[in-house]
C-alpha cells in the first residue's frame, strides 16, 4: 500500500501517517491487515476489494453509500510474446476524500500517469486523478492494440507467399489476445457508459466533456478491435484453405504418379513369372526391349497428363 499527495499538481509518496490527507492511496495484492485498514478508515465493502481482486472480474461500476466502484480491464506488464496478452481488473474506487485503486499486480506507476502526454495535465483534485487513471488504462491498450495492424499485415503477407513457417502459431496467438481486447473493452465501454451515476465525483462541464471523450476512446479502440479481430478470422479461413489445397494439389500428384507407374509395374510382373510363350522371351535383348517398353509407357502416360493440365 503506497500513498500519494498532490503538490503543485505533482503526485508526491507520502508515508502511512499522511492517510488522513493523501490524494492516492495504491494497493497492489493486498496484505489482509491492509484490506481491513481500508475497510475501517473508507467503509469500502471486503467483497468489493475482493471483486478488484479477482482475475476474472468483469469490468462494472458500483454506487455504494459512502464511495463509488469502477472496475476496468486493464493491461499486464508486456510479454515477451509480442502477441499474446493480458489482462487484469483495476479497482478505482472514489471515496469522498480521495481515490483508492485496487489491483492484483502492478502494471504502472504513479509518474507513469502523464508521462507519455505532450501537455501533462495538472493532478490537484480527486477528479483529476480520477479522469488521469481512466486515460492510462485506455493508452495501455492502445499502445497494444495499434501495433496490431503491422502484425496482421505480416501475416497475411506470409500466407500468401510460398514461406509458411510459424504463421499459423502467430496467426491463432493473435487471434486470441484480439478477442481477449475485445471482450476486454466491451466490459470497459458499458462501464465507462455509467460514470453519470456517480455520487462522489463533482461533475462539472469540463469534466462531463472528458468523460465523454474518453468513453468514445474506448469505443474507438472497441470498433478497432472488432476490425482486427474479423480480419484475423479472414485470414485464418484463408490459411486452412490454402493448407487444404496444397494437400489436395500433393495427393493428386502421389495419385498421378502411382497411375504412371501402374504399366511398367505391370510389365516388370508379366515379365518376372514364370511363363513360356510370352513376347521377347527368349530375345537376347529381352531385357532392354522390356525397359524401353515401360519407359514408352512412361513417357505416353506423362505426356497425356501434361496435355489434361493434371501436371
């Protein structure tokens, strides 16, 4: 559990003492004693610090009596699989001295807030921090989700070349980090839907207006997610097909093969029983007229197929 107070718009870690007047109050996995600090000093539930908690907890938005619960989807820490993703619930919950966020790991910092901003906004007041944690949930997922289309356009690159190797790993990797996005910022989207509701954030105009403008993020990165995601679907139908037709082009040419050496097969067995009276038998050259029969045959039976475009 960390805290945090705001001085000249800047968030400054303060120690334990300053709960009464920290802005921020951080808790990463939790300890039990520090679930139950934050149960007597906010009244925050133990059912909804357990929610925030878990791995599978969907994205939502709680108004209680003395504090008010979103619950998004956030980002884990980059994997070294560049397509495969993670994602994890953040509790930002608004109390009316403060926020507190409840999250199962670590996946930013408090100077990671406006890092990457070109104007970094100023951290004053809980609705500040507030909308400041909102926007970096959503960049985290736009930092993956843009690089996306380079790696589709990959993809698709190398199933429509001769090179195949690995593709399909990639392909069913990325197809399935894009739908765990998607259902990811869906849950965000009708979360985000819900801020109206809440009682502890003093909503002015100016508020209200980036609310909203983060809500359509969120619908942006949603839509853009759905794009890539049918997409991936084409191009993953479009792999089997080509994995099915190159099968089928292989086994038509075992079986073309096969039918060409069906007549020298069939020669060479006449020509190895035991029989009087057959053609050439007793030929001193019997042998290379027999070779020369089967490479007639041979040569016939190619050109034929060459002729049907079976070849």
């Amino acid at each position: 559990m960390r805290m945090y107070c705001a001085e000249d718009g800047i968030l400054e870690e303060v120690d334990a003492s300053s709960m009464s007047s920290a802005l921020w109050i951080d808790l990463v996995a939790p300890s039990p004693e520090e679930v139950e600090m934050l149960h007597q000093e906010f009244g925050i539930a133990l059912q909804d610090v357990a929610d925030c908690l878990d791995p599978n907890e969907r994205a939502r938005v709680e108004i209680e009596e003395g504090y008010d619960l979103l619950v998004l989807r956030n980002m884990l820490a980059e994997d070294q699989d560049a397509d495969r993703v993670q994602t994890m619930p953040i509790g930002i919950i608004v109390t009316s001295r403060c926020v507190v966020t409840v999250r199962l790991g670590a996946t930013f910092a408090p100077n990671e807030l406006t890092a990457d901003m070109r104007r970094r906004p100023r951290i004053e007041t809980k609705e500040d921090l507030f909308f400041a944690l909102v926007r970096k949930v959503n960049r985290d997922i736009e930092r993956r989700v843009r690089p996306m289309e380079r790696r589709i356009s990959a993809i698709q690159a190398s199933i429509l070349s001769a090179k195949k190797v690995d593709v399909a790993h990639s392909a069913f990797t990325l197809s399935n980090s894009l739908i765990l996005l998607n259902t990811a910022l869906l849950s965000n989207l009708n979360a985000m839907s819900l801020l109206s509701r809440a009682k502890q954030l003093r909503m002015t105009k100016d508020k209200l207006d980036l609310a909203e403008d983060l809500e359509n993020d969120v619908a942006q990165l949603y839509e853009m997610t759905t794009i890539y995601r049918e997409i991936m679907s084409n191009i993953i139908n479009a792999y089997e097909s080509t994995i099915a037709n190159n099968l089928s082009t292989v086994m038509k040419t075992l079986t073309t093969i096969s039918l060409i050496l069906i007549l020298p097969t069939l020669i060479a067995s006449l020509y190895g029983m035991n029989l009087d009276n057959l053609p050439f038998q007793h030929d001193p050259n019997a042998f290379y007229i027999v070779i020369g029969l089967s490479a007639v045959a041979v040569a016939v039976l190619w050109v034929g197929f060459r002729l049907k475009h079976i070849l």
